[in-house]
C-alpha cells in the first residue's frame, strides 16, 4: 500500500518583492512623458484654425505634413517637412523624389487667415507632382 510521496523538503514561498514593481512603474511613467514631449516638439508651432464642419477620422492614415508659418515681424513665410525648416526648392525635390505621390496623404498646417498666395506655392508644387490627397489641417469647434 502506497501512502504518498516520500517526505520531501519544503520549500518556503518567498515574498512578492514590491520594489522591482515600483521601479518598473516609474521607468514607464518617465519613459512616457519624455516620448509625449518629444511628439508634442516634432512639429512648429502653427495657430491651427477653427472649423465647424471639420471632423477627425477614427483612424488617421499616415501623413506627410507641410507646415507654413509666418515669420513674425517679416514679410515672409517659413516653410517646414515634419520638424525641420526647408526651403520651397527643397519641398519640390522631396515631391520629386517620392516613389509615387498619388498614393500618399499630405497635411497642409497654417495658421489661420493666411492668405492664399502664400498657400499657392505648396499647393502648386503638389499639383505638379501629383499628390493625390491634400488636408488642411483644423480644429473642431
């Protein structure tokens, strides 16, 4: 007749350590506030108009955004590719140099108010290189 297993050693349960979770925790909230802040910089800063027909898409496609913006005190304008300045020449090579324009979203950021002619150079660019989908970018009212 068998009565069980041998006697065997126990083993004592060690404790749940918190500290490795509390170090973990913090690692992720640090992590996750530097990432929100570099997001938040990727692109210059541009008063976005108001809208009331605008509405934002439950899924938003991948974009490539042109930022215009006017220079304060001047009689000029800045032009931007994601974060980094450029010039209209360079807008105009970058379109050149796309695989196929057609198929790509581009988003057109300006401020609010700005007058088509300084709009007309961007949207002159994408017509020659024959993007298929251009977006203003707005703020829903």
């Amino acid at each position: 007749m068998l009565r069980g297993m041998p006697n065997s050693p126990r083993r004592e349960e060690t404790p749940f350590q918190m500290a490795p979770m509390i170090d973990m925790v913090f690692l992720l909230l640090v992590f996750f506030m530097t990432v929100s802040t570099l997001a938040r910089d990727a692109r210059p800063e541009v008063t976005l108009p108001d809208s009331s027909t605008a509405r934002v898409p439950a899924e938003v496609p991948p974009r490539e955004v042109i930022s215009v913006r006017e220079r304060s005190g001047e009689d000029r304008v800045q032009y931007f590719l994601g974060s980094r300045a450029v010039t209209l020449t360079e807008i105009g090579d970058w379109l050149d140099s796309m695989p196929d324009p057609s198929s790509r979203t581009f988003l057109l950021r300006g401020p609010g108010g700005l007058p088509y002619h300084r709009w007309e150079p961007i949207l002159d660019l994408c017509r020659a290189a024959g993007t298929g989908d251009l977006c203003f970018a707005t703020f829903e009212e």
